[in-house]
C-alpha cells in the first residue's frame, strides 16, 4: 500500500507567509516541459517489479498552485498518467482509489477545470481560502479576494459531485476573534465535509517576515493560542472531529492521502522538489527519502527530460523512530504501541503503559494537560490532547529524548514498511 503525490509548483504569485517550494514567472513552454517530465517520472516509478498501480490507494497533486495548469493541459496530463499506471496494471482505474485530491486556489477555480478533474476520477478538492476578509488577504498577499472564494464554493456547491476541504488560517496579523467566527460561519454556509485551520507561522525568510521587521505588529502570543482554539471549539461544537493538529472531519470524510503520511505508509512524489519514502527491505537501512531539485535541474529546455539525480538520504531505523513518532503524534489515534514493536522490533510491554521512562514523561505531560488520560481507541494507543498537539515539537521532543535513552543500548531494527 503506497501513496503518490504529484508536485505542481506555479503559482501566479507569491503569497507573502509561503516557504513551499514554487516558482512565478513560468511561461506555458515550461509549464508543458515539467508535466512532460512528470510524466517520464511517473514511468520511472511504475513498472513490473518496483511498483505497480495495484499497490497506489491515493494521489495527491499539490503544489503550488495546480488550478494554475489550463484545463485542456490538465485533462491531457491526467489522461497520460493513467495511462502509465495501467502499463503495470491494464485493470487499473481511479475508482480503485480511496482518494484522489487536488489542489485549487480561488481565483482559478472553473467549470472546465472542475469538469476535467471529475472525468479523471479525481473525489476531493482542496480550495485553499485561508480567510474572507479583503484587508487580511492582503495581509497575506493572497492573490483571491473574498468575491473569488465565494465563487468558488459557490461552484463546489452547485456541481462538484465530490468531497471538498476548505482552507482556513488563524493568527493573522489583525485578525480578530469576531471575523475569525464569521470566516468560520461562512465556510459552514457552504456545508464542506472537511476544514482545515492552520495556525500562522512566520517563515524566516518570507516576505511576511520581512513586513513583521519593518513594523507590521504581529497578534500577542496569547491572542494567537486563544484564536486557534476558537476554531477548534467552534467546529467541534457543530460536529468536526480534530483529528489531526490542523484538521477537522465529520465521521468518514478525514483525509485519506494526508493519513497515509501520518502512519508512515510508504509514498512516491512526482515533480520538482517532490520527496519520496520507500522501504529497502534493509533492517539497519530501512528506508530511502529522496527528494527532486528544482525545477532548473528537473526539466531545463537545454537538457534531456530526467537527466537529473535526486538527493538520496538512506534512513536508520532510529530516523525511521523519530519520524513514525513525530507523525503519528500529530493525530487524534495516537501512537501505537504494537506497531512500534511490530516496526521496530522494541518488545514494549502489553498492557496499559509505556516503559517507566516513557510513562513518568507522560504523567507529567498529563498535569501539564498535554497527554489524553483517556487512551483513543484502545488501551494500545498514546495520543495528545489538543492542547498537545497544538504544542506538538515541543511535547514531542520530549518524548523522543526519552525513548532514544531506553534505546541506546541495544541495536535496533526495523521491518517497515
């Protein structure tokens, strides 16, 4: 079972908080190249013997901004790359999938666009709104203003047949409690199954915080928190499960793609920039990240399409730990302990409880409110409060100097996927 992402990165401009990789400036030659590209990567990845469209459960394509690519150009690079993936299985169909999501801005959300994605399988849509309020829009320096993001939902409503998410950002400086519930209002209006609320970090390095040093006041610390958790009360009174740090889901509708990460199933990405997981069958190396250059290296006109070399990083099963631990904490199910010991062969002990170091850590992190004391699920599983999640590095590094001391004196493996 694995996951794709495809990556996408032209935006028609940059907004001010983004440290993604993405490129402005772009012209349709080389937007054609790099979908080309895409393509004869994706072909790379799947054939008989590495990997088979059989295994795929999700695609992803992301970005940037992919509403960006021309309607007629997404519908014919959609159609080439089901072609590639049933090379390796002449049975495959998108129908075959749990989730196929793509992401749209505002502004370049249409009928033709909507038309093409549903003729292609694709069953979620991610409109990235962020907010509903022109002045904090700007703020941002969000190209869409409120009048494109209600087209847009507008649109998702009356002829999506699909799911679809809606973005939304807290802590902007200016923002206010009373427009954050009446940004929370109007994206209810439109009755999306999904809602994703990010709390705003200052990037280094990005034009917002460049704008922070000139002067603009960021909210006080305390605002910041207190506008989050409104959110998240907020839509759990009206009936979305926080399931994940940043995302909200009535029952059934949580985001397949982004669960697949958070359980570290293995996943192939697609395009500059994109990163890959793939297991070695290795138990002291047992995964490969690699991760594309941009998109000069990736798909220039002077050289051949795929006559670039990704960075190749082999994991150890201790970096493989740190990452399933660092994941799976984020969501609302937690961490488990019978697939630590199924992955990485620690032979915790059955029962309610970690081993004594782990648990003395989670009983002070319990009256510091950041650990559930009821376990979700099952007694098998360590899982966060919000509150913790919210303060996930901080909560999270703790534990993970504290499991990387019960470790130390023995070899580990591991079995991952």
């Amino acid at each position: 079972m694995h996951s794709l992402y495809i990556h996408i990165p032209f935006c028609t401009s940059r907004c001010r908080y983004c440290n993604f990789y993405f490129e402005t400036g772009w012209s349709p030659r080389i937007m054609q190249r790099t979908l080309e590209g895409i393509l004869q990567e994706s072909r790379r990845h799947y054939h008989p013997g590495f990997f088979s469209a059989r295994q795929l459960k999700t695609i992803y394509i992301g970005g940037g901004t992919p509403s960006t690519v021309p309607p007629d150009q997404f519908d014919s690079f959609l159609r080439q790359l089901s072609e590639n993936l049933r090379r390796t299985d002449p049975s495959w169909n998108p129908g075959h999938l749990r989730e196929f999501c793509v992401e749209c801005n505002p502004e370049s959300l249409s009928q033709a666009l909507l038309e093409v994605l549903h003729n292609h399988g694709v069953s979620r849509i991610s409109l990235g709104v962020q907010c509903f309020q022109d002045d904090l829009l700007h703020t941002l320096g969000r190209r869409a203003t409120r009048g494109h993001a209600l087209d847009a939902l507008n649109l998702l409503s009356g002829f999506w047949k699909g799911d679809f998410n809606v973005d939304l950002i807290t802590g902007i400086p200016g923002q206010t409690r009373q427009n954050l519930l009446a940004d929370l209002d109007t994206a209810r209006e439109f009755d999306p199954a999904h809602i994703s609320v990010y709390s705003l970090t200052i990037e280094p390095r990005t034009p917002l915080e460049q704008y922070i040093r000139a002067g603009l006041a960021p909210l006080p610390e305390q605002e910041y928190d207190t506008l989050w958790f409104i959110a998240h009360d907020y839509l759990e009174t009206h009936g979305y499960t926080n399931y994940e740090i940043s995302n909200f889901a009535r029952p059934g509708a949580e985001s397949a793609h982004n669960l697949s990460y958070w359980a570290m199933t293995p996943y192939i990405g697609l395009g500059p920039g994109a990163v890959s997981t793939l297991p070695t069958g290795n138990p002291r190396q047992p995964a490969i990240r690699t991760t594309n250059p941009d998109i000069f290296a990736y798909s220039p006109p002077s050289r051949p399409l795929g006559d670039y070399t990704p960075h190749r990083e082999h994991l150890s099963p201790w970096e493989l730990l740190a990452d399933h631990i660092l994941t799976a904490t984020r969501t609302r199910r937690g961490l488990s302990r019978s697939l630590l010991n199924t992955r990485f062969s620690l032979d915790l002990p059955s029962g309610r409880g970690f081993p004594p170091a782990m648990d003395d850590l989670v009983l002070r992190a319990i009256r510091a409110g950041a650990w559930t004391e009821e376990w979700i699920d099952s007694p098998d599983a360590l899982s966060l409060t919000s509150k913790g999640r919210f303060a996930h590095n901080a909560v999270i590094l703790d534990l993970l100097s504290s499991l990387s001391e019960l470790i130390q004196n023995f070899s580990l493996l591991s079995t991952w996927p």
